[in-house]
C-alpha cells in the first residue's frame, strides 16, 4: 500500500463509510446521476487562482453550454454574480454551510433555475441535505474503487472511473452525459507565482505556499520537496467541525514548468489529477478538450500535446504470487502465534488464493457447522494454504 492510500485509509475511509451508509436512503435509481445528458460542450469550473473575474466574459463564444462547479468554486463564482448550471461533490467534510452561502444568488431565481447538485455517495451527509434545500435536483453516482464496486453492483448502474478529485470526476461525468467538447477554467495546476492557491471570494483565499525545502539523503541527492502551507484557518475549522483531521502545514511539492516558463510547484496530489486529465486526454482523442486561463499545460488540453499510448507494463505472474506467498505467511502467522499484523501487504488481500479456495472454504463452513472456531478456524486455514500450494503450482 503506497503513502496515498494508507493517509486515505487512516483519515479518510472512515469517514466516507458513514456518509455512505447515511445517504444510502437518498439512493433512488431514478436519481443516478450517470443517466443524465448534457450539452454538445461542459465547461468545468474549478477555485484556483486562474479564475478569471469576469466568468462570463469566458462564455460569450459558446452557444450552448452546460457549466459544473466544484464544490470550492461556488464561492468564488457567487462573488462574480455567477452561478453553474451543476455543482459537483465529493468531498467528507461538510460543504453545507458555503453552499447554502453561495446559494444566495440564486434563490431569487425560479426554483428551475438553480443549479442541480451531482454528488458522489460518500460526500458528507449534511452536504447532500443542504442540497436538497438549495439545489433544484440532487443527483449521485458511484465512483469506481475497491470498496464500491459492491454498491455498484447492487444497483445495477456502472461505477463512475473519475480519479479522486472534483475536477476529474466532473470531466469523467461529463463523457458519460455525451460531450463532445469539455473545457476546464479556473482548475489551477500549480500555486501561483506569489505562492497563492484559490480564487478571489472564496474563504480559502488566504491558503499560500510560503517556502519549500528540499529533504535529502545522505549523500547530499534530493529525495523530495517539502512546501509549507499557511493561511489554512478556514479549512481548519471545516476540518474540525467534520470531525477530521486538519489540513496538513507541510507536504510534498512537485516543481512543474508553467506555460510562461517559470517554475512553479504543485502539490503532489494536485499533479495526480493532472497525470489523470492527461491519461484521460490520450485515451479520447475524438474529443475536444481546452484548458482556459492555463498555468501550467495539461497535455492534451489545448496548450500541450496529446500524449501517445503505451502499455504499461504488468507481471500477472508475479503478482499471483505475492499473492500465495501472502496467504501462506497469514495461514504460518495463525498456526505459530507469531503476529499476522506483520505479513508484507497484509491489507492487499489474496484474491485469486481466495477464489481458489472458495469451494473448500465452503465446504468446510457446511460439515463444520456448530462445531466451534476452535476447529473451523485450522480447517478454514488447511483449504487457504491448501489453494496457495495448488496456485504456486499454476503459476511455476
């Protein structure tokens, strides 16, 4: 498990399991986002420091277009006199209050005129229900990953491949609606050259990288760089009020080369998403895709190249098996008592041992009812390592 996912796994899957089971209620087939069409063109509307002050100005030379915000955005467009015709979330901390905010420029308006909220199944609960009050329809859909690929299932819609940010899923939601053109404003690659992130009305405006420092080795290489952030008070108190932990003051930066050719630094995961919207690029290019008020280019978007496919790489073979090794380590950890919490990629799992074993497993399950886990437990183990040994063999 690499260090995203294990930072994701400590402070942000609990938190997202409630919010799963707490809308589950509001998960009514006929309110699944993914059967929603769009316009010929999406314009994907993001809180960076690119924003331009006047968003219309941008939409004069588009005839017929639908525009989605994420969440932060709606502050920074309501100071503009604008609102979005979808507002897009995702997030586990509660956006409840900014939306309601933001909502005041259109609530004037006829109630068919406010925006319809699209909302991923795990974003905070109190978010979903603000939406409800503000938002003229609320819609979600199931973003692709381990843990709701079951949930998928169970409803018979397919899950949304929409990487792990607002911005990605919003351009992933506005393939599935039938685009032909999707552009992106205001979806900020990198801090900008005085260090600042977010676009002017949002709270979020004082957030700046102040300095960054390179972490070496031993031998004087740098290993990577560590930017530290200030001005978060406001993402602090949305933190907190969520029950999660704070923004982090220090994190990694990646230095990136802005379209003027300054260097700037993005934060590591903010260049994630950019390697998705690239991938994203590369894999469609039927496509029509422009980034509008660029800092750095995202290639395919209008101001770098389209990048060209290649394979990558992948052992099956070996993968399989870790997997075994990984199952006979755990079955060896049960049967001497020495600590199964340190068997190498315990949290990975060992799916094809799994699916090897299964019928045994089953079998064990129905001659063994009622008799205890002091002797289902061994057996369970004997058919685990027994499908391990039997997978090795498969796969020499």
């Amino acid at each position: 498990m690499d260090r995203t996912s294990q930072a994701f796994a400590l402070f942000k899957a609990p938190h997202i399991a409630e919010a799963i089971a707490r809308n589950a209620r509001m998960m009514t087939l006929d309110k699944c986002s993914t059967r929603l069409r769009a316009s010929d063109t999406v314009m994907v509307i993001g809180a960076g420091h690119t924003l331009p002050d006047d968003v219309h100005a941008t939409l004069l030379h588009e005839r017929e277009i639908v525009t989605i915000a994420v969440n932060s955005a709606l502050l920074p467009l309501a100071s503009r006199g604008f609102w979005p015709d979808m507002l897009l979330c995702r997030e586990s901390i509660s956006m409840a209050e900014q939306i309601r905010r933001a909502s005041q420029v259109w609530r004037q308006m006829p109630r068919s005129e406010w925006p319809i909220a699209v909302l991923d199944v795990g974003t905070h609960h109190d978010t979903w229900l603000a939406c409800l009050e503000v938002c003229a329809d609320v819609r979600w859909f199931v973003p692709a990953s381990t843990q709701t690929f079951g949930l998928a299932a169970h409803t018979g819609i397919e899950p949304l491949y929409g990487g792990t940010s607002n911005v990605t899923a919003a351009v992933a939601l506005a393939e599935r609606w039938g685009a032909e053109r999707i552009e992106l404003l205001g979806c900020t690659r990198a801090f900008g050259p005085d260090g600042q992130a977010y676009a002017s009305g949002s709270d979020w405006s004082t957030v700046k990288l102040e300095r960054v420092e390179a972490a070496t080795l031993p031998d004087g290489t740098v290993d990577h760089y560590l930017g530290h952030v200030s001005g978060l008070e406001a993402k602090d108190a949305l933190h907190l009020a969520s029950g999660q932990r704070p923004p982090l003051r220090v994190e990694r930066m990646v230095p990136v080369v802005a379209v003027d050719g300054s260097q700037r630094w993005a934060p590591e995961t903010l260049e994630g998403d950019r390697e998705w919207l690239a991938t994203f690029a590369a894999r469609r290019p039927e496509l029509d895709l422009w980034q509008h008020e660029p800092d750095v280019a995202i290639d395919g978007w209008g101001h770098a190249p389209r990048r060209s496919l290649q394979a990558e790489a992948f052992d099956a073979r070996s993968d399989i098996q870790a997997q075994t090794e990984r199952t006979l380590a755990m079955v060896k950890a049960m049967g001497d008592g020495t600590p199964a919490v340190d068997v190498p990629g315990l949290l990975e799992g060992s799916a094809i041992v799994d699916y090897a074993a299964a019928g045994d497993t089953l079998t064990v399950l129905r001659t063994m009812r009622n008799r205890g886990p002091a002797v289902t437990v061994p057996a369970v183990c004997r058919a685990w390592e027994s499908a391990a040994h039997r997978v090795a063999e498969w796969v020499r």
